[in-house]
C-alpha cells in the first residue's frame, strides 16, 4: 500500500478525468471491471454546476502518436452527478476523486462544499482549465488566479484538494507553487495541450467541433516529463504525473522525474485494461531494481537539476 | 448487472438465440464483452471486390449479438505506416459468427487503419475488444423485418440475417459492381447500384420504397395496420436518413446501426456522439442500433 494525502492505495496508477467512464465500463463488461479494477483510485469525469451537452461533433482527431479531443465536459450538472453517478461510483472498489469545475471560484467553491461531507468522496480534484468570466484569465494559467481559487475553495472542505495543471500557460510550476502556498494538497499534471486538426475536406476549416482541442498520448510524453520535474522542483506536495504513459517503464519514468502517482489516460482508450497492465508492470520493474512501494518521497528531486 | 447466464438477452428471450459461449454474460439488453482486449489469431482472408472480410478465431469469446461491434487493431506495425497512423484500435460491425466461434468482419481499405488490418492474413493477429454496443433487437410483435444495407454498411445485416432465421427480405446498395460483390456475404438479396452496373439502376432506398408501398398495400397490412413490416438498416447517413425519413412517413418502426469515429468503443472517450432528440449519445454504449424514432435525422 501507498499512502498519498492520507488515502491507502494498493498501487500508484490512477486513471486521468475523463479517460474512463466505470459506469459505461461497467455496461460493457459486467462486474468483472470491478473485480480487476485497473487503477488505485478513479478520478471521476469533471462536474460542473449545470448540465452541459459537450462540444458539437466532430470531437476526435487520431494523430501519429495519440489524438486530439474536444469533448466538451459533457456531464449531467451537479444534481445529476450526485443522484445518478455517485451512488454507482461508490459501488467502486477503490477510492474516488470527484473532478470539478466552475467558471468563477465561488462556483468552485459551491461544488466543493457538496461533496465535502460525502463519504463516498476521497478527495477533489480541481479542473482550472477554464476561463474564469469575471476575469477572463484562465484560472489555472495564472499564479493569482489560481491563489484566489483556493482562498475560495479551502475553507469549504477538509478533503484532499488536487489542482489539476494545465500545460497551455507560461509557467505551470508557478501556478503549482501558488496552489500549495493556498492550501492545495496535491497538484496533477498535464491536462492536455491545445492543438487543431485541418479538416481535409474543407481548406483551412478546423475538423473539431470546438475548433480546437487537446492533444494527448504518447506525443505528449516528454512534455509531461519535463513539467513534472519543473514542478517538483518548485513544490513539495505530491505529484499525480501523466500524460502518454503506456507502460511501466513511461511510469517509472515519471515517478523518478518527481510524481508520486501517475495517470493513465489515452491508453485506456487502446486498452481498457492498460492501467492493471502499467501497475504490474511497474512493479515488476522497481522488484528487480530493489525499490520498495512506498518510501517517504524525498523533498527534492533525484535528478540533476541542470540540462 | 449480471453475468454467468446462460441465455443472453432479447435474441435468446425471443427464442432467436445462438448458442452462448458458457461463462460469458449478459445484461440483458448486450452480451457482455469479457474486460479486457483479446489477442487473437486471424484464420482466413477473402476478397469480395473492393471489399475484404478476415476471419478472426475468438472460440472462446461470447457470441455477439447481431449489430454489436468489437474493436479492432493489427497486433504487429499498428503505427508507424505512411503517416505514422493508426494509433486508435477501429470499430467494426461483427459480420458473421460461425459455429467454431470465428468471427468475421467486412472491410474496405479506405484510410491508415483499414489499409493495415486489411492486408492482414493467415498467421497474423489481431488484438479485439468485445463484443461492444447495443445490436438490433428481435422485431417487434411479429412484425416481417427487411433488412436495407449500403456499402461496408451491410456487415451487421449478415449475422442479423443469421438470427432472424428464414430469409428475410434484404435490399443492398452499392456504389458499382466492384463493390457490389460484397452481396454475396448475404442470402438472396436484391441489389441497387449507383451506376446500374447490377440490379436496379439507382439507390437501395428506391427499392425499399416500392417494397413498403407493397407490404402496406397488401390485405395483412390493411388488418393489421401499419404494424407489420420492421426496417433494419445500417449504411452511409444519406441512405440511413432516407430510411428513417420514409419509415417515419409510413408509420413504420426502423432500427438504424449508426457509425461514428470512436478512440476506445466502451464508453470511455465520449468522442462517438451523436444527436437525438434527447441529446448527444454515445453510439458505443447507447448504440450503434438506434431506435429511428430518436433521431431528428442523420447527419
């Protein structure tokens, strides 16, 4: 078991929001999902307050080495969330982490204090990959946002608060280090990078609905390296690494650049069972390297710092 | 959700079942897929014109419902072709199941991962997900089925043909006679093509035209209604929209297997949606069979 913000996990893969949905899952194969559920923990898809319907197809764009996604955070609102989705996620075997979002932080802050006295809940994670409309900055793209989000949201729960970084600003290990300075317990990186696809029947028209979208899978990789090891280098509260990791040796690699759990997002989608696989495959790799599950994280990182 | 039964859902309620393979489930409403993707050998190759079907040998895998999909990559060099592409496994209409637990598919090279899985043969595999979705259902009160199909479209129309047991009524369309070859994967059907090369000169829905005006001409109909003819489809959206338009205009039900690209198949990417009258749904778990009357039209 590993410990992460006070939550027992049996391994360190947890899937990305918004990567696997375990009740479509479940319809598809039955219980034997939960019997060899793939991650440690599920991370639930982003709520929002409302309902939203999603992007305008098309929404997907397969690239050489991963895709491009416009999805559109298609969930059914906070009501919906909690009278439909949560008792069935509860019905997991391994601990939940609800994903949400909001376009100001007292809207956060709202959803927030729903699910903190929630049992089936063991921590947030907060999506600030979204404008916020008073401001018009996107709240996780800039340090002082980002400060004012969890001055909003800190005071309204005693769970575990993960701020989920996005790639797309100038420096995500400031943002991550104005998260913990605000009482964030965890920070999770990379949310996907912005990207468009030509749609090659219409010159010069995007293909995805949303016009653009975000990359991920294994084009994504060594981005998520690189801001993984920036960030861990500015803070020292866990790191949820990911971000094209396919197998274990991927993982290996994002725990030694400083993550203490990584995310799996898009090979889910090739291989629903992916994270099972990643997690054996890990383990495999730290027995016959002598590396014990688990150790206290070191403050800073092992890796050199210079490049 | 259950799983372990014997008999799956409404083919084997309606007394329509294939034998299901012992130990695999159903929910009633799909035979479940086993968790996890399957690597397994690809046992035949054959070309009908501009289409291929490959065999794929799945003897321990559940027996899909008619119009369930499974999703498919090329075990070996999925990758790394011309444009780097496929990355994504692909969704495939299961075509036909045989005895032996074979599966076959219907395929037309038309992009990177279509290129790659149709070259495969004997001694490659392939690694399969499924089966996926919802299929057709059983028709409904009795109801006589005809079966419409368009293009690489009529894969699902050949396992349901399969089910539905004596010969029910099958029109298919194709572009011209090469790809009209692809008629011979079903039992005695009539054929439109674009360019007259073989059948009826011009689309299928012509013909399915002239055949509900004759089924709901004749004295059965007239005493039962309008609930005697039930139409399956499946092809390219015009056709699939000219379907549900006349359908809709007649008063008749029609099940309608829609396609959408998808990254994962199981509900997971929420990248396949479609519109219905209640919103987007996904087609790899809400479908790909759609009831027509939920459609505002295909798009």
């Amino acid at each position: 078991m590993i410990s992460f913000c006070g939550i027992q996990l049996r391994h360190p893969i947890v899937n990305g929001s918004g990567t696997f949905d375990a009740i479509a899952a479940r319809r598809a194969f039955g219980d034997a999902l939960l019997r060899d559920f793939p991650f440690a923990a599920f991370v639930s898809k982003t709520v929002t307050l409302a309902p939203r319907q999603g992007n305008l197809p098309p929404r997907l764009w397969e690239l050489a080495a991963g895709m491009i996604n416009s999805i559109g955070l298609p969930n059914k609102g906070l009501d919906g969330y909690l009278a439909e989705d949560l008792p069935r996620l509860a019905e997991l075997p391994v601990p939940l982490i609800v994903n949400v979002m909001g376009s100001t932080p007292e809207e956060v802050a709202t959803l927030v204090a729903a699910f903190a006295g929630r049992e089936e809940v063991a921590a947030l994670e907060l999506n600030v990959s979204c404008p916020n409309v008073k401001t018009g900055l996107l709240m996780g793209a800039d340090p002082g946002e980002t400060a004012a989000l969890l001055d909003a949201v800190r005071p309204r729960t005693a769970k575990p608060l993960i701020v989920k970084l996005t790639p797309n600003c100038a420096s995500p290990a400031a943002v991550a280090a104005a998260a913990e300075q605000h009482g964030a317990d965890a920070v999770s990186l990379v949310n996907t990078l912005r990207g468009m696809a030509i749609d090659p029947r219409r010159p010069g028209q995007p293909w995805l609905g949303g016009g653009t979208g975000g990359v991920s899978g294994p084009a994504v990789r060594a981005i998520a390296l690189a801001q993984v090891r920036e960030v861990r280098e500015r803070v020292r509260v866990p790191i949820v690494g990911m971000g094209g990791v396919q197998s274990g040796r991927h993982a290996r690699d994002l725990l030694d650049a400083g993550a203490d759990l990584v995310g799996v997002g898009t090979e889910s989608f090739r291989d629903p069972r992916a994270g099972g696989r990643i997690a054996a495959e890990l383990a495999e790799i730290d027995a016959n390297s002598g590396i014990v599950a688990g150790p206290p994280k070191p403050a800073r990182p092992r890796i050199a710092q210079s490049l | 959700m259950t799983e372990g039964f014997e008999a799956r859902g409404a083919w084997a309620a309606a007394g329509h079942g294939m034998s299901a393979a012992a130990g695999h489930g159903s929910s009633g409403e799909r035979t479940l897929a086993p968790f996890g993707r399957r690597r397994l050998p690809v046992v035949g190759r054959r070309e009908y014109g501009a289409y291929v079907v490959i065999s794929v040998a799945d003897p321990g895998g559940p027996a899909p419902d008619p119009g369930q999909f499974a999703m498919l990559a090329a075990a070996e060099r999925w990758g790394g072709g011309a444009d780097e592409r496929p990355f994504l496994p692909r969704a495939f209409s299961v075509a036909r199941r045989h005895h032996d637990g074979t599966l076959d598919f219907l395929l037309e090279d038309v992009g990177p991962g279509t290129n790659r899985l149709a070259e495969l043969d004997d001694g490659d595999d392939v690694w399969l997900l499924g089966p996926l979705g919802r299929g057709f259902a059983p028709p409904h009160d009795g109801r006589r089925p005809i079966l419409v199909g368009g293009g690489v479209g009529i894969a699902p129309l050949a396992i349901l043909q399969d089910a539905l047991g004596p010969s029910p009524l099958v029109l298919l369309g194709f572009r011209d006679v090469d790809h009209a070859a692809g008629a011979a994967l079903l039992c005695d059907p009539n054929v439109a093509t674009d360019d007259g090369s073989v059948g009826h000169h011009g689309f299928v829905t012509e013909l399915l035209a002239s055949e509900m005006d004759v089924a709901l001409r004749s004295s059965q109909a007239r005493s039962s209604g309008r609930r005697y003819i039930e139409v399956y489809a499946c092809g390219p959206p015009p056709m699939l929209e000219a379907v549900r338009a006349l359908c809709a205009e007649h008063g008749v039900p029609a099940q309608l297997a829609l396609e959408s690209g998808m990254a994962c198949g199981f509900g997971a990417c929420f990248g396949c949606v479609v519109p219905t009258r209640d919103g987007y749904v996904r087609l790899c778990v809400d479908g790909p069979v759609l009831d027509a009357a939920v459609l505002e039209a295909v798009t």
